[in-house]
C-alpha cells in the first residue's frame, strides 16, 4: 500500500509590522521634498554636497588632471567647453587651434590691415586724379567793380573845340566769364604722369599683404612658443616631484631633520619650477594680447596639423623673380624712371591749348558788345631756360638706367636668396620629421611613460618640447620661402 502523499502547507504571509507603513511614507515624502528643494544647477557643473559626501565626479578629476583648480571648474564630462565661464574668482579656459588663432589675430588687429588698405586706397586716388587731366578744365570768373568817380574824359575834338565824353569805362562794371580749356600737347605729359602714379598704386598693392603675414607670423611663434613653455612646465614639475619623493624616502630613514644637501636640491626645483610657470604665464598674457582676449584666459593649445608644402624648388625660384614684393617695387620704379625721361623731354614741346567761353558783360561795352562767346587756341614756348632742360634729360636717363639694373641686380638676389631658403627648409624639415619620429617611438616602447613614472613624464615634456621647437623652425623657413615668392 503507498502512503498517503503529504500536502505542503503554506506559511502564513508575514505582516509588517504597523509602525512600518509611517515610517515608509515619511521616506517618500522626505526625498520628494529633496528632489523639489535641490537646486537646477548648469549642465557639466555639480550641485554642492553636504560636508563629508564624496564626490566621484572631482574624484575622477583629481586623478585625471592633477586637480587644478582651474582646469576643473570649467570640465563637465572630460571634454573642455571653450568659452565657458567658470564663474566668479576662475580663469577663464579657451581652447585654441593655429589656424583659429591666426584668423582670430587677423581681427583684432584689423588697424594695421586697415593701414594696407588705406595706402592702396590713397594711391588709386592719386591715379584718378592724374587721369582727371585728360578731360577739359571748365571756370568761371566773376569782376564787379565800382569807383567813387565818374572816370575821366578821353577824346577831345579840335573841330568843335571842346571835350567828348566816350563811355569806355564805366563807373559801375560788372563782368561774368565762363571758359573751358581743353590741353592738346600736354596729353602726352598726362600720359606719363598716369603710368606713374599707377606704378606707385601697384607697389602700394604689392604691400599691403605685408602688416598681415607679420601677424601670422608672431601668432605662430608665440603659439609655438607657448606650446613649449606648458611642455617644459610639465617636465620641470615632473622633475620636482621626483626630488620630492626621494627626499620623502629617506626621511623615513633613521637620519632625522633635513639636510643641508636636501635644502639646495629642493629650492633648485622650486626654482626650476617658478621660472618656467612665469616663462608660460608671459606667454599666454602676450598671446592673448595678439589674439584681443580678455587678461588672464587660460589657453588649452591643440597641436597643430603637419605641415603640407605645396613648392617645388624650381616653381619658388621663378616665382622669387616674378611675384616677390621686391622685385615688383624694383620694376615698377624702372617704369616710373621711363616715364620721366619721357617727361623731361616734353619740355621742348610747346604747350599748345584750345579755349572756348561765354562772357556777359558792361565795363567795356563801348568796345565789346554786352554778352558775345569765344573760341580759339593758346601756344606758349620757353625758347632759352639756361640749359635747364637738356641737364633734366641727361639725369632722367641716368635715373633710368639705374633702375634698369636695379631690377637685375634685385631678381638676381630674390632668387639667390630663395634657394638658399630651401635649403635651408629642407633641413629643418628633415630635423623636424626625426624630432617626430623619435616622439611617436618612445610612446609605443615598453617602457612607456606610465602615469607614476616621473623620469618618463620629463623625458616624455622634454622630447615634445623639442619636437614643438623644431617644428616652429620648420614653419618659420617655409613662411619665408612663401614670402619670398610673393605669396
């Protein structure tokens, strides 16, 4: 026979205890009240804990950026927000690439771009207004007189035996003229005044460019030269620490108090330290000067794109010979010296002009009618100026035979010196990819530089800081081929 089965019986449900369900709604209600009461705080900014919370979020700044006090105040969730307030007493942070500051710079110092401008500006002007004398030259004139006498009698007849009055002249006299002047010969002096002046507008062009590449140019080196300070700032800490650390060792030793030798290596560090923090803050105050920033913005560098050239040795030296702003002066100037020389000689040509008018008058109308109007032509001829214009012709020639040379002698030292320029390129371009190499191999070695290894963190800011300042070299050189090739 099978036994009878067993039924499992169920526990009875526990009940809570009574006194549980207040207490459960006071915790509701408590962290409803927190949750209305907490105040809405900006996105990337933590609402302050009570004393003693911890905060995971500055936990993991301390660890990821040394806690700086300014570099934390403006991190919400690892990236940097440029331009953001950090709020009252904290520096400011931006985050900077080259191209952005030199375009930036460009702006703030718009006075001397405008300067370039105005120079172009005042010699176009200077060219319409030479070619305003090809057109005629229209005047007016206005005589009103009046005498405090009737003039006098000027025709005595023997016949009659006595005086006749003749009205030439008048008590009252009034005369209006209008006429206009329309040279002939002068047209080709004209002609060359023109080709001056519009060889002075392209020289003024070939310059304007220069106030803008010098700002390009200082933003670049101080950049550079930033990225080098905040490097060495780094190597340098490093370096402090380390000392630090050892000293820190052996004070646990047996030896008490501090030595004399510990003294001396730990202010040299401090030392070491201060000036390369005073180094990077000159820096930055000059930079943000260049860039028209507010004093005391910290700036977060970004590493610049490698450099891309984009010119042939050959192309620079026929470019050097053609486009550089010296040799354009130098041409130019020859085309002003010709010019000249074909002006000196218009000296022996007579000065030969039509004239055209209207007149209305009453001081002589006795002899000339009340209103009438005119035409005709003027001719003038300095026949003997005491061999002024045959010694004007010989300088003139001299002057352009100079400039002649000196547009020879110029592209000849344009192109001398744009070849030795790159040269001079190619080995710094060659010093600078090794210093990048060496850079890009010591982060794949073993030994890598590890977050406590403070002789590979120095090392590491000392490699980079090379690697920075060769790179400056290498950009400095190849903006000079630019320049020299006009462009």
């Amino acid at each position: 026979m099978s036994r009878p089965r067993k039924v499992p019986q169920r526990l009875p449900a526990r009940k809570f205890p009574a006194c549980f369900v207040p207490l459960a709604a006071c915790f509701l209600f408590t962290a409803a009240a927190s949750a209305q009461e907490a105040p809405l705080t900006p996105s990337g900014v933590e609402a302050p804990l009570p004393p003693g919370a911890l905060s995971l979020q500055n936990y993991k700044y301390s660890l990821s950026f040394k806690t700086d006090p300014i570099q934390v105040g403006h991190f919400s969730t690892g990236v940097l927000q440029p331009g953001n307030p950090a709020g009252p007493g904290v520096a400011e942070v931006r985050v900077l690439t080259l191209e952005l500051a030199k375009a930036q710079a460009a702006t703030a110092n718009n006075p001397l771009a405008r300067l370039g401008e105005l120079q172009v500006e005042a010699a176009k002007q200077h060219r319409l207004g030479a070619q305003g004398d090809y057109f005629p030259q229209i005047g007016t004139t206005l005589y009103n007189m009046h005498f405090n006498k009737q003039p006098g009698d000027v025709l005595t007849s023997p016949i009659l035996g006595k005086i006749v009055p003749v009205n030439i002249i008048t008590k009252n006299e009034t005369a209006f003229n209008v006429s206009a002047t329309q040279p002939i010969t002068p047209l080709f002096a004209i002609y060359q005044l023109v080709k001056i002046a519009r060889a002075d507008e392209n020289i003024a062009r070939a310059k304007a460019g220069l106030p803008i590449k010098e700002i390009a140019n200082r933003v670049e080196r101080n950049y550079f030269d930033l990225l080098v300070a905040q490097r060495e700032l780094a190597g340098t800490k490093a370096g402090a620490e380390k000392i630090r650390a050892k000293w820190l060792r052996a004070s646990n030793s047996a030896t008490p108090g501090i030595s004399a030798e510990e003294e001396t290596e730990v202010a040299a560090a401090d030392k070491a330290v201060l000036l390369a923090s005073s180094r990077e803050k000159e820096l930055t105050a000059s930079l943000n000067d260049l860039l028209g920033m507010p004093e005391g913005t910290k700036l977060e560098l970004l590493p610049p794109k490698p450099l891309v050239e984009d010119i042939s040795l050959k192309a620079a030296t026929e470019n050097a010979t053609a486009a550089n702003p010296e040799v354009v002066e130098a041409e130019q100037t020859a085309i002003k010296a010709h010019a000249g020389k074909t002006l000196s000689k218009m000296a022996y040509v007579p000065v030969v002009a039509v004239i055209g008018g209207y007149a209305n008058q009453n001081a002589v109308n006795v002899v000339l009618p009340r209103d009438f109007g005119y035409i005709g032509f003027v001719a003038t001829l300095n026949i003997f100026d005491g061999f002024k214009r045959e010694h004007g012709v010989k300088e003139r020639n001299a002057q352009a035979e100079a400039a002649d040379l000196a547009v020879q002698l110029t592209k000849a030292k344009a192109a001398a010196a744009v070849k030795s320029s790159y040269l001079e390129l190619d080995r710094l371009r060659n010093l600078y990819l090794l210093a990048r190499r060496m850079v890009s191999a010591a982060q794949f070695m073993d030994t890598g530089y590890k977050s406590g290894d403070l002789d590979a963190q120095a090392a590491k800011a000392q490699m980079e800081a090379d690697m920075y300042r060769a790179e400056l070299e290498y950009r400095q050189a190849y903006a000079k081929v630019k320049s020299l090739t006009g462009n």
